[in-house]
C-alpha cells in the first residue's frame, strides 16, 4: 500500500477508505518491535527526568545571597560533585541539627 501526498479532504471516499484502512483494525500498533539496548536506556533516560522526589517533594524559592559566597558555594558545590540545591540542603539540614543539640 503507497503513501498518497493527496491531502484526505481531496480524497474521494474509496481513496480515503483505503489509505486508513490500517486504521479500522482492533489495535492499529501490531507493527511495533522491543526497543534496543539503546532506546531502552535512553527511555529509561527520560522517566526520570528532575530531581528526584525527597520527603514530601520540593519548593523552588528564591533567596538572595551575596555574590562572592554564592560563587564560592557553587565552586565548593562542583568540586564535591553535588548540585547548589543539594548543598543548601545539606547546610541547612547541619545548622538546624546543631542548633538542636
């Protein structure tokens, strides 16, 4: 079965009927195959796109902080080879557990 360029509104109802027969079947994705290696991981990729979730989930805020020690704590970030949110985390996460004794 060729494709047809004819745009469907031009069809006549034969040539419409025809180029979406594969339509009218029960389940119109028989023609599928299991992913590769590659597509799986690339799949599984994708599923878990973001943070993920911690606790009760996340707030995104804004907060100032001074410029030098925001460079500083993203250069301390990267060489520990922990995102900016997760060191605010952690930081906070310290001084609260200090605090508490």
């Amino acid at each position: 079965m060729g494709k047809s360029k004819k745009k469907y509104s031009e069809m006549t109802a034969d040539e419409l009927a025809r180029a979406t027969a594969e339509f009218d079947r029960e389940f119109a994705g028989t023609r599928t195959r299991p992913l590769a290696q590659r597509e799986r991981t690339q799949h599984a990729r994708t599923r878990r796109r973001g943070r993920p979730r911690l606790g009760l989930g996340s707030e995104k805020i804004r907060v100032s902080v001074e410029r030098g020690l925001l460079s500083r704590a993203d250069a301390f970030a990267r060489k520990h080879k922990m995102s900016r949110s997760e060191l605010i985390a952690k930081g906070l996460n310290a001084i609260m557990a200090d605090a508490m004794g």
